[in-house]
C-alpha cells in the first residue's frame, strides 16, 4: 500500500470510458477512485434491470381459457393454471327447490291470506319419489309470527328471517297475485320444510294461513299445499369421461386454477394456454443483468485492472456469487435455488472473480408445470435479494462505495492543496509520506482534513492494515523515541 502514498500527482478528472487498467505514470489514488467510479455506475444500472424484474407493473404470464361452446360453460383461469384440454358435457344443471302457492289473490296488500305461525325450516328430504319423502332433516329453522297477513307482508316476514328461504310475489296469466317459495341456495340437499300453526283452528286444510304448508312427509293437498314447481338437484357432468356432480353450477374445477360455470346442458371443449414468455423475459433479463456486471467488474479485477488490489471490489464479487448460488425461502414450494427455475450458476475460472449465470427455458417450463407459484417467487425473491445487495455496496446514503469515494476524493483535495499552497510550517503536505515526515516544526491539519486521512486509513487498513497506521503514528505524532520530533496539531 505504500506505493498508493508516494510521491504526488495533479489530480485527474474522471473520464467516462476510461481504460480499466492501469498506467505506470497514473497517480495511483486516481486510478482507484476511477475504478470505484465504474464499479459504482455498473451497479446502479444492475440494480435498474432487477428493478424492472419484479415490479408491481411488469407484464405477467398470459393465461388464456376458452371454451368452445360458451353457451354451455365459460370458463376462467388465474395464477397457477397449467395447459390442458378438457372435454365436458353437461347433461343435468344444478337448481333450487321451488314451491307456488295454489291459490291467488286479486291483490298483494289487502287480501288477507290468514293468521297463525309459519314455522320455516332448511334441510335434506329422503325422497321416495320427486314430490314425497319419508323424512325430513333439518339444518335450521325460523317461526315466524303472522296476522292478518297479505301476499306482501308474509313474503315480507320471510324474506327478513334469513333462514335460507327466499319468497317472491308472481303474477298469473289471470293477472292474479301467487307466492311463491325457494331455496335460496341450489343443489339437491337444499330443501324447505314450511309448517302452520293456523288460527283457525286446522293446520292442515286449505283454508287460511294453512294454505302455505310444504311438507313432502304429507300428502299432497294436506299438510303440502303449496305445489312444488321444481325440485332441488346437483348439477351432473363429464369431464373426460369422468362423471362429476356439484350443488352449484358455477366455481366447477378442471384442474388447478382453472373453474368453468355451467349454464345450459351440452357439449363443450375447452383449452387452457399459458404463455411464459413473460416469465421467460423476466429469467433472462436477470441472467443479462448479471452477466452485464459479471463482465464489467471483471475486467476491474484482472491483473493489472483498476481495482485488481482492491478489497471493496473482490468482497462483492463474492458477495454477488453467494447471493446467486444461496437458497431461498419460498413458502411451501420444493423450489429453493435459482438452478431449479432454469437459471444455472457458472463458477469463475479465476479465484476472485465474479461468475456468470445460463438460462435454459425448458427447465423453467417443467418448473413452472409443476409449481406455478412457488417458480414465479423464487425467481422475484432473488431478483429482490440481489438488488438488496447491490444497494448495500452501491446506495449514495451509506452504501460501502460511495462512502469509499467520499473519503478518497477528500483526500485528493487534501493532496491538491498541499501542492497550490507555498510551503510553511503550517501548510498542507501534499501526501501522507511528506505529511509525517522531514518537518522541522508542527504540522497543522484541519478537522475535515483529518477526517478524510482516517476514512482513506479505514478502507485501506483492510489490504494494508500496518503501513498507513505506522506511518501516522510512528512518524507524526511525536511520541517518545520519534526520531523526527515532529508533532500533529489540529485548527478549526
């Protein structure tokens, strides 16, 4: 390291493309501040390209789903979703039990249907034919009080006991008014039980409130009034040849992220397509990044490079190979190393230097066809750790380079005016060797002046931990035994 505080040299100003070597006549501490500069600027334009990698506004994968008869299923995919093909075919769609009202009134708010109570419960009959059961099991129920009730306030009454029973006023051919019960919820196990408690004394004739029974344990026109006008049932379909059912005709799975909804008996075939290019240019772009800065911090750290001595420098090239060679955390997923996801880890040829990265496309499809997800985090979560590394190296408020620099280019100025100025006891030496040596009288340094000796002391103690420190204290602190006698003293 004592050839980095030698004799002195002008300062030379920083030369976008400068050579990433070194001249003999350059003065050395020039030399490195250039290199730091490069190594400085390639960081900031990785950091920019992982960026762009997991922004929130890049361009995702593209998933499309189509059905070929739209008529009888839609279908949709999201994240996740692998190609396939299927072929449905839907021969029976899921509906809710429904029940209308054999007699009809000419109005819905006068005309009084009768008084009592109407105890309403949800459940599953076991059928022995479309309109009788044997027994009813129930889920749930509600009693609700009625009196003097019309059309309108008895559909009211129900529609507010949210029990799972939904009641609609329907006008007749006759232009009459009918009610009319369902089950809020399709599927073959949503069924509606209705029992009265008629004021008129009989729960069971079709007179007054009595008129609303439904109960399929009953014979029909006693204790089940009300008609029913369709039965609850599952939907029923093919899937490849695979019998399915399902008590809802919509959020049907085909395969992993990819529903249909049913709307109409048929045939369909649908296809799911995924596009990874997306996620194609997302892997490679990381492997040109790094790759890009693989070439350039190279080229500083060969033999005779700007910064082939330099500590800071050789640190991030190790640095970046841990980083694109560790393991990551990702949820559930199997998939941990970048390898995994297609993106493989070339060591360099020379110890110290800093690797490359190799993309391979197929190995990233056969990833992503076995774990979608955990393929797409794994490749984000890196890109997101590799820019937290850069930025500890490259940040301008407390990144390890520019800090460097500070304390370098600090120095510099300290040499400069050491050169400007005429010689006294009390002006600035133009280097550290002529600082703390062959002075006749106490030298005197400034507080910024100090500063940057000790931060240029600091980074370079790290490849020189001896020569710069024995040169301040040996030769310029005056202490017992100094042959020189000469003393450091500060000013404001």
């Amino acid at each position: 390291m004592s050839g980095l505080l030698g004799a002195s040299s002008p300062i030379v100003p920083l030369i976008n493309g400068a050579s990433s070597t070194q001249s003999a006549s350059t003065d050395p501490n020039v030399v490195l501040i250039s290199g730091l500069g490069q190594l400085l600027s390639s960081l900031n334009i990785f950091q920019t390209s992982l960026q762009q990698i997991y922004s929130p506004y890049s361009i995702s994968n593209s998933i499309s789903a189509t059905s070929s008869n739209p008529s009888v299923a839609s279908v949709s995919a999201a994240a996740g979703a692998q190609n396939g093909n299927y072929s449905v075919s839907v021969s029976q769609l899921a509906q809710a039990q429904s029940a209308l009202s054999t007699f009809s009134l000419p109005d819905t708010n006068s005309s009084v249907v009768g008084s009592g109570s109407l105890t309403i419960k949800t459940g599953s009959y076991a059928y022995t034919s479309p309109t009788s059961a044997t027994s009813f099991t129930s889920n749930g129920s509600a009693t609700l009080s009625i009196s003097n009730g019309t059309l309108s306030s008895i559909a009211g009454a129900i529609n507010g006991a949210g029990i799972g029973v939904v009641a609609n006023i329907v006008q007749n051919a006759a232009g009459n008014y009918q009610l009319q019960v369902s089950s809020a919820e399709t599927g073959a196990s949503n069924n509606f039980q209705i029992l009265v408690s008629d004021n008129d004394g009989n729960n069971t004739d079709q007179n007054g409130l009595s008129r609303l029974a439904f109960d399929q344990t009953q014979a029909v026109g006693s204790g089940q009034n009300l008609s029913q006008t369709q039965a609850a049932q599952n939907a029923n379909f093919l899937i490849n040849g695979a019998s399915g059912s399902s008590a809802n005709n919509s959020g049907i799975t085909l395969g992993s992220s990819v529903s249909m909804n049913l709307l109409s008996t048929g045939s369909t075939n649908v296809a799911v397509n995924i596009d990874l290019s997306g996620l194609n240019d997302h892997a490679q772009s990381l492997a040109d990044a790094y790759n890009t800065l693989q070439g350039s911090l190279n080229a500083l750290l060969i033999r005779g490079g700007l910064l082939s001595n330099d500590p800071i420098a050789k640190q991030v090239a190790v640095s970046l190979n841990q980083q694109a060679t560790a393991s990551y955390s990702n949820g559930n997923s199997l998939l941990s190393n970048l390898n995994q996801i297609g993106l493989s880890f070339q060591y360099p040829q020379q110890f110290g230097q800093m690797g490359s990265l190799s993309f391979n496309a197929s190995s990233l499809q056969s990833a992503y066809s076995g774990d979608s997800q955990g393929t797409a985090n794994l490749l984000y979560a890196s890109a997101r750790a590799l820019n937290w590394l850069a930025n500890s190296y490259a940040s301008y408020g407390n990144g390890t380079i520019p800090l460097t620099l500070t304390a370098l280019q600090n120095m510099q100025i300290s040499q400069q005016l050491g050169q400007s100025a005429t010689p006294r006891s009390n002006t600035i030496p133009s280097n550290l060797a002529s600082l703390t040596s062959g002075q006749s009288g106490t030298i005197q340094l400034s507080a910024q002046q100090i500063t940057a000796l000790s931060l240029y002391a600091m980074v370079y103690s790290l490849g020189a931990p001896y020569a710069i420190n024995a040169q301040i204290l040996n030769n310029g602190l005056g202490l017992p035994g100094n042959s020189s006698g000469n003393g450091i003293s500060t000013y404001a």
